[in-house]
C-alpha cells in the first residue's frame, strides 16, 4: 500500500492548521484531533475520505486517548503504508509568575500539553503494536522545554515533560522488533497566536517581552506555513528517531 495516514492534534489553527494543510495537499489520510473543527483545513481534502475531524477537549485526555485506541481498532494495518501520530496541540496559561497562576490554568496546561501527548501516545503505541508498518510519532516541543522562563513555568515544564518522555519511548520501543521511532521536536520560534500573546504582556509579569518583540521587529520570526514545512520535512528524513530531541534549525 502507498497510503499514509497522521493522526494530528491540534490542527485547526496556526502551525498545526498548516501541518494538516500540507499534509492532505501532499496526498495523506489526515485524523485532526481538535477542540473545533476547521473549514479551511477541510478545504485542503481533495475528497471527503481524506480528512477525518474530531471536536475533542484534549484536557479530557483520559478519553481522548480511549476513543482514539477505538478507532484505531477498526483499522487494517495492510491498508496503510505507515501511521504517524503528531502531538502539535498546546495551551498557554496566562502569562505570570506561578504564584499568581490559578491551579485551574496549570492542571489545564500540563494535561492539553503532556498529559494528552503521553496519553495518546500509549494509545497509538499499544494499538499499532502488531502492526508491520513504519510507525512514527513526532511531538511539537519547544526550546523553551530546554531553557527556563520566567512567568512561563507551565508551559516551560509541559515541554521539558515531553522531551523526557520522548527519551523514554525511544528507549522502550528500540528494543521492540518493529519499534515506533520517536523525535521531540522544537520548531523555532514562529509567529502566532502565541507570540501575539507573549509581546502583549506586562513587562512586570513578564520580563523577556522585550525580546519577544525585537524577534517580531526584526523578521527572525517563521511563519506557520514556513515552520510547518520544516517540521515535516524532519519527518521525512531517514535518520528521523536516530535524535531523539532535536530543532529544525539544526543541520
């Protein structure tokens, strides 16, 4: 079989909304896992077999992870060519300290950008075990996951979180026969939603705006489709998993 099917998270807007785009123009079967569905991504299917969206609250992980084991148990593994899940989706808490964080906004970060990716991880793992296809799972990290902020520890721990399990999938699943390979993958700094929000914050909670906003002032931020573009080109390589965390401007 020639087909390849990706299992993308948060895919209805910005780099993931690209990811998805790029995917499905390249001719791939897309599942955008999303709390909203996306017109413009379903506009990119060049027919309606091709994309499948679910609504689905990712800080209910327990079940996001349950309905995707079920799905994936209807499949065949000889209709596919490889399976790729991407944990794109993520949450920024409000930009404080953490004593001036509510402990709703962290559990909200931690289980949309770690809880979620690990758990449905261990669903696409376990269900595509057996499976004698390439199998591969790609997580969106975050050079802030490698390096401390401040009035980001949230956001900065759910990264940190993601490349230590990365590390760990990798070790378990190379001693696997057909072991999935796995890649922690930061995409650089791009210019989204996100960083609207970080160069609007108060310096007095937040004391890199400065630089947030130079980066926006002097071009060195990617777009989405630009940044988007990087990342799957690192899916496609050859070594992919041989690193386990990387950055797409790396050689």
């Amino acid at each position: 079989m020639t087909k390849h099917l990706i299992i993308l998270t948060g895919g209805s807007r910005g780099m993931g909304l690209a990811m998805g785009q790029q995917l499905l123009e390249q001719g791939h079967h897309v599942l955008s896992i999303a709390r909203k569905t996306s017109d413009a991504l379903a506009a990119s299917a060049s027919e309606p077999k091709q994309l499948l969206q679910w609504e689905q609250d990712l800080a209910q992980s327990a079940a996001a992870a349950q309905r995707l084991a079920t799905w994936l148990g209807t499949l065949k593994s000889s209709d596919w060519a490889s399976i790729t899940l991407i944990n794109n989706a993520g949450v920024i808490p409000p930009i404080a300290p953490l004593s001036q964080t509510s402990a709703a906004d962290i559990i909200n970060a931690m289980r949309v950008g770690l809880e979620a990716p690990m758990a449905l991880t261990a669903a696409f793992l376990a269900a595509t075990e057996n499976w004698d296809v390439a199998r591969k799972v790609l997580n969106v990290s975050s050079g802030l996951g490698r390096r401390a902020m401040a009035s980001q520890a949230s956001y900065c721990t759910a990264k940190a979180g993601m490349d230590q399990y990365s590390r760990c999938v990798a070790l378990e699943e190379a001693a696997k026969p057909n072991g999935a390979r796995i890649v922690s993958l930061a995409p650089g700094v791009i210019d989204t939603d996100m960083q609207v929000q970080l160069r609007s914050a108060d310096s007095s909670d937040f004391p890199d705006v400065g630089n947030f906003a130079q980066l926006k002032e002097s071009g060195k931020l990617s777009s989405p489709e630009e940044a988007a573009a990087r990342m799957l080109a690192w899916l496609e390589r050859a070594d992919f998993g041989e690193q386990v965390i990387a950055d797409v401007r790396q050689p």
